[in-house]
C-alpha cells in the first residue's frame, strides 16, 4: 500500500512560524515520524510540500494516476477558499483525510469553513501532529476493509 502526505502553503515553515499555535516540530521531523510509522505497518509513504495552488492540484492528480491508496492532506489556508483544490479531490477516487493542526475552529471566524472537507473521508483538527498519525492509521484501517 502507498499513501501520501501532502502539506500546502506555510507549512514549510513548520517549527518556525507560530511555534504558539503550530509547536516546534519542523515539517522534515513530521514527515520522518510519518514515514516511520508507515514502514512499522509495511507502507510507503512519500512526502511534498507545496505553497502553489496548482502544484497541490497536479499531486492530488497524480496520487490518482499512481492508484495510491490514500492521502494526508493540510491545505493550509486553502482550505477556506480554494474551489480548484475541492474540486482536485472530489475528482479522485483516492480517499483523502485533511488535517488541521491547530484548532481552526477556536481561531478567527475565517477559518471554521472548510471548502474542502465535505469531499473528504473526514477531518481532523486541532491535536497538532498527532492528527497526521491518526489520519495515516484511519486510511490504513479503512483499506484493510477494502482489502
Ligand atoms: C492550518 C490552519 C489554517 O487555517 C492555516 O491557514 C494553516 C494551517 C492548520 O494546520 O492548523 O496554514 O491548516
């Protein structure tokens, strides 16, 4: 099985920007826990960060012409706004979970619309990293049902 962690905009500077709101964990830590956790169930997990719109567009497309079997998604501030990026997922047929690290819904009024989560498998928000563990061990529940 093959799964993708895809971060979006901001996120490279994960551990440097925010740390209040975000903690310290640099984004290459986070994807080293991820793939780690991914080889301890025997799966793949690659890793891309982008801050480009389109270039999230093109990997969620990809992921689907890989046939890989599920994707990690925080699409940053994207989430709020981005139709293209809703439309990249509900135009996939692999399952994608969006993660928030902070607690969107605690924050600024902007921030507790997600365009994007209604054509997820489901969201996750506000556990800070645990939540790309989490939505990594859903996908890998969900395609052991599938087979
Ligand atoms: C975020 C929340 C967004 O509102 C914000 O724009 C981000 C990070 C999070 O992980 O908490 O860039 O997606």
């Amino acid at each position: 099985k093959r799964y993708l962690l895809l971060n979006g905009p901001n996120l490279n500077l994960l551990g440097k920007r925010e740390p209040g709101v975000y903690g310290s964990t640099t984004l290459r830590e986070l994807e080293e826990t991820i793939v780690k956790l991914g080889i301890e169930n025997q799966v793949e997990v690659s890793c891309y960060q982008s801050n480009h719109e389109g270039s999230l567009i093109d990997k969620l497309h990809e992921a689907n012409e890989l046939g890989l079997d599920g994707v990690i998604f925080n699409p940053g501030a994207y989430t709020h706004y981005s139709y293209a990026i809703r439309d990249a997922i509900a135009g996939i047929n692999v399952p994608v979970i969006e993660v928030h690290i902070s607690n969107v819904h605690a924050r600024e009024s902007f921030r507790h619309e997600s365009v994007t989560a209604p054509v997820t498998k489901g969201q996750i928000v506000g556990l800070g990293l645990k939540g790309y563990e989490l939505a990594l061990l859903a996908l890998l529940e969900s395609t052991r049902e599938r087979g």
